[in-house]
C-alpha cells in the first residue's frame, strides 16, 4: 500500500487535480451530505475521468496481494482480505474504462476463482485424469444408484462426491462452503440465485471463469499481437482457458453419465453455453488450447529472433503514434526476451506440448480403427 498511495498522487497530478470536482459532482448528483459509506465511495472513485488509471494500479496492488497469500506470505482472512471480489472492482457491475483493463480484470478474476477453486474449497481434484475419477464415483454410484429418482437426487450424489473428495478439512459442509463463497461473490447474485451446495459453488467457478477467459481471448484478437498483447500474454491466457476446460469436461462426463440414465442433460453445459454460446462450448479441451497456447509460445521466440512473427509485429507498428518511443512497448519487451534468453518460454512449450502429443488427432491407432488412448 505504501507503494500504491504515491502513484495514485502521481496520476492525480498528471490530471490537474480534475478528479475532486468531479467527486463534488457526483456526491450533488447522488444526494449526498457527509461521509459517504464503502459503497457510495467506489462508485464514485471508479467513475471519474482518470479512473482508468487508478483501476489499473489498483488491480495491480490486488495481483500482489494474491501471489503472496498464495505463496503464505500473508495470511488469508475471509472478509477482511481484499481478494474478496464483492471488495473490488472486478464485478458484474462495473463500468469498463478500457478495453486493455478490461482484458487484465477479467484475467484476474479468473485467476481468483482458481485460487478459490485449488486453495479454499479443494476442487482441483476435477483436473486429474477422468479415468480415475471415474472410477472413484463409480463405486459410490453403484452403491446409491437405487435411491436415485429424480434430477435433485442426482445433484446430491455429486455434490456428496465433491464434498468426501475435494474438500480438505473433514468439518466442512456444505453450510460451511456456501457462507464463504457468499462472503466472497456477495455482489455477483441476487437473492433466488444464491448458491446452496458445493456442486453449486463449483458450477458457478467453472463457468465464470470460462466465460472470463473467452471473452479476454476475444479482446486479444481484436487487438492484435503487439509488444503490449504479446503472443506470450495471448499463450498463458489460452494455457489458463485449457485448464478450466479440463474442469468442465471432467463435471460434464460425470453428470452426464449419471443423467442419461433419468434423460436429465448436465447443468453445467446449460450454465457455459449460456454464458458463451453453444459453439464456443466445442472449443472447450484442454489439448485444444494448449496446443493454441504452444503455437504462441514458438511465435515468442520468432519474435526475438526476427522470424515472421517479427515482422508482423513491426508491421502493425507506426512512428506518428510513438510506438517506437513507448516505454511500456520497451519495457514488456525486455520482460519477454529476459524470459526467451533464461528458457522459460521454451520449458513452458516442452511441458504443455506432453498433453498436446497425447490428443487423439496425433494418434495413429484413431485413424487404423484401433482402440484409441488419449484426450479429443
């Protein structure tokens, strides 16, 4: 914080101060005399002219923040942590300011339901090899798979599934999980679509954060590769998509081979497919995006190495509009070609092209009429 205070001086400065009347302005139009409470202050606050700015160095303050409780850093206390989205700026309900931020916010909130995911409430364990999944809720449906009639007792057969494999503290309920996930996303439902078991929590997780990501990978597009948007931005954006489509999958085989049985179709198809689009939900495999995310990777290292990707990036490159001069461009720059020079780009390509060669397009058993082995 005591990093975040001058800068936020710094961007009122650069903009003459014009942020306060702007404030006084605002408490007019709102009606408001004294002190304002928490919320009246952040709609304001991210409303003035130079919010762009301060909503970027905010959201850097709170990516800091993650990485150091995830490292145990810093403790994590539900409520008073400002990793609680319902304390952020990144909720259904906020303005975007600029199409770049609204790339990074919906990065983050991605990144804050997978720590949600892994380190609060266990459901890494949908990422491991549905084989074995399988197998494990196998045993556990044969044995109730008679008292199972209707939709709701199918829902409770995962979500007691969920609860006995992913959640790590053996008190927990679903009482316990779902006043947490409220204390967290208390600003993104309304008052009918609270969730109320774990299946609940993990359904909204995984589709929030699969639509976080389509949506930000969309925006890339648009803009293009650049030194801002880089290829390597683009690649662990695509990694991160493949690793919630890993999650779906998994939730999808599981209450689809359940469901068939009562003709009941998986929830949270329904629930992506709104949010996305029933052709965007193809596209959700693993090996489809890292495959993806490697491509971009190689492109990286043609960038430093004058290849096309080289050129297509000088192409897109003008000396009226300063690109030559800009320093962030000079800065993510030098960022990526530290990372090319030490490996790391080339590790990262090694490690995600193993799931890429086991995919079945790059099985020749699928195309001889043999019994396949791999992932789609």
């Amino acid at each position: 914080k005591r990093i975040v205070v001058p800068i936020l001086k710094a961007i009122s400065w650069i903009n003459d101060g014009a942020n306060r009347p702007q404030n006084l302005k605002y408490r007019e139009v709102f009606n408001i005399v004294g002190d304002t409470n928490p919320q009246q202050s952040k709609s304001i606050y991210n409303s003035v002219s130079n919010s762009s700015e301060t909503r970027e160095v905010i959201l850097l303050f709170m990516e800091i923040q993650l990485k150091l409780v995830k490292k145990n850093l810093i403790p994590f206390k539900p409520g008073k942590n400002v990793l609680f989205i319902s304390e952020t700026i990144v909720n259904p309900y906020t303005t975007i300011s600029s199409q770049f931020l609204r790339i990074r916010e919906l990065i983050y909130r991605s990144q804050l339901n997978y720590f949600y995911f892994k380190n609060v409430f266990g459901l890494d364990y949908l990422g491991e090899d549905y084989h074995k999944i399988e197998n494990s809720f196998s045993r556990q449906f044969e044995e109730k798979k008679n008292s199972i009639s209707n939709s709701h007792d199918l829902r409770d057969l995962i979500n007691d599934f969920l609860l006995q494999k992913c959640i790590k503290k053996k008190s927990a309920n679903n009482e316990t999980v779902t006043s947490l996930f409220e204390i967290a996303y208390a600003n993104t439902f309304g008052v009918q679509d609270k969730p109320s078991s774990l299946i609940d929590v993990c359904e909204f997780l995984i589709a929030d954060s699969v639509f976080c990501l389509t949506e930000a990978i969309r925006a890339l597009k648009v803009f293009r590769s650049s030194y801002m948007t880089s290829h390597s931005y683009m690649a662990y954006t695509q990694k991160k998509l493949g690793d919630w489509s890993e999650f779906y999958r998994n939730l999808y085989r599981i209450q689809h081979k359940i469901g068939s049985s009562l003709n009941e179709q998986p929830t949270i198809k329904k629930s992506v497919e709104q949010l996305i689009g029933v052709n965007s939900a193809f596209f959700l495999q693993k090996s489809y995006y890292y495959e993806l995310a490697c491509l971009n990777l190689y492109s990286t290292i043609e960038v430093h190495n004058e290849g096309p990707a080289y050129r297509r990036y000088i192409s897109n490159m003008y000396s009226l509009e300063d690109d030559f001069n800009d320093n962030f461009y000079h800065f993510c720059c030098g960022l990526e070609r530290f990372k090319v020079n030490i490996g790391a780009i080339k590790e990262s390509a090694k490690s995600w092209g193993k799931v890429v060669n086991k995919a079945r397009p790059f099985t020749v058993s699928n195309y001889l009429g043999q019994n396949p082995n791999g992932d789609s």
